[in-house]
C-alpha cells in the first residue's frame, strides 16, 4: 500500500479547503505544556516591558 494520496482524497481535501472559513494566523503559540507556558510568560514579560517603556 503506497503512502501517496488517492485521487479522491486529493478532491477531498481541496473541497475541504474551499469550505473552511478563513482566519488570522495565529501570533503566538498557547499551549498549554511546560515549554509553552513558558513561552507565552516570557512573551507577556516582554510585551509588559515594552508597554513600561513607552
């Protein structure tokens, strides 16, 4: 069985894609792991600083 996509499945998946309702990319990961609530305190730290500063 070949890992390559079908036919089918490629119609699918462009159909699929049509219909999605398009959104903002997202700007910052926020997650809720060790790694990535670390990240978003340290990027919240930041952006406090840089309000500080201004």
């Amino acid at each position: 069985m070949s890992s390559t996509r079908s036919l089918r499945n490629v119609e699918t998946r462009k159909k699929k894609a049509r219909r999605a309702i398009p959104r903002a990319k997202i700007s910052r990961n926020q997650g809720n792991t060790a790694a990535g609530r670390k990240r978003l305190k340290k990027l919240a730290g930041l952006r406090r600083g840089a309000k500080a500063k201004a």
